[in-house]
C-alpha cells in the first residue's frame, strides 16, 4: 500500500509561506513612510508655488475660442480672456490669410469683469477674406 502526500510546490512561488517569519514579510519601515510623506507634501507645495508664480508673472491670459468668415472684409473673432477680477487689459486679435500673413488686426479693451474667465466676440476688419485668426497678446492695463 502507499501512503498519500499532499503535493508541495517549489519555495517562494507562490509567495510567503505560512512559515516564513514575520520579519520577512514586512513592509516599508516607519522612515521610509515618513520620508515619502515629506515628498509628497513637498511636491503638492511646489505645484502650489508655481501655479502662484505663473499667475504672478502673467495676470492677463486669452485663448480663442472660434471664428466665423463674415465676409472678405469682416471676420468674427470669439475669445476667453482670464484675468483676477477687477483687473483691466488690452487684447490684441489677429485674422490672417490663408499664408497666415496678418490682414486684420483689432486692439480689444477688456474688464473689468467679475469673474476670472470671460468670453468676447469682436468683429476685425480685413484687407482681404481671413481665413483664421489669432489672439496675439493680452497685456494689463494698470487702471
């Protein structure tokens, strides 16, 4: 007659065995816990500091939202432009030709709004049919 086994894998296949003692199986230490928390903390501040130091160094941001060919002579220009409430700006918008040569240019006063996001739509005359347009530059303007 023969004597039934229980089938044994090879060591460590399967991971710790009920065996291995529990130093073994630690994670990380107490240190290593701390240490990726000042990490972490410090990654969150500088993010924070440099969202502050962005918005510090250039108050006054746009970005275009669309445009509509009115004509060969007129293009409809609409912008959103962030800024700190209360803030005044000038917003230059560009319709350029189909070479992007500029064909149309329009200098935009903005604010003071209530809101930091606000959206304009402005009709730019052109020398001839635009066939996209730009908002080059916004800058404050002290008021």
């Amino acid at each position: 007659m023969t004597s039934e086994q229980s089938p044994t894998v090879p060591p460590g296949r399967y991971g710790d065995s009920p065996t291995t003692p529990a130093t073994a199986r630690r994670g990380p230490g107490r240190g290593a816990k701390v240490a990726i928390g000042v990490a972490l903390a410090a990654a969150v501040g500088a993010t924070a500091w440099f969202s502050f130091a962005r918005t510090a160094a250039d108050p006054v941001t746009a970005e275009m939202v669309g445009f509509e060919v009115v004509d060969a002579e007129h293009l409809d220009v609409t912008f959103q432009v962030h800024m700190p409430p209360g803030t005044t700006a000038v917003c230059t918008v560009d319709a350029l030709s189909t070479s992007y040569a500029q064909v149309g240019t329009l200098e935009v006063p903005v604010g003071p709004v209530q809101d930091r996001t606000s959206a304009y739509t402005v009709t730019v005359g052109t020398s001839e049919e635009a066939t996209a347009a730009d908002v080059t530059a916004c800058a404050p303007t002290g008021d």
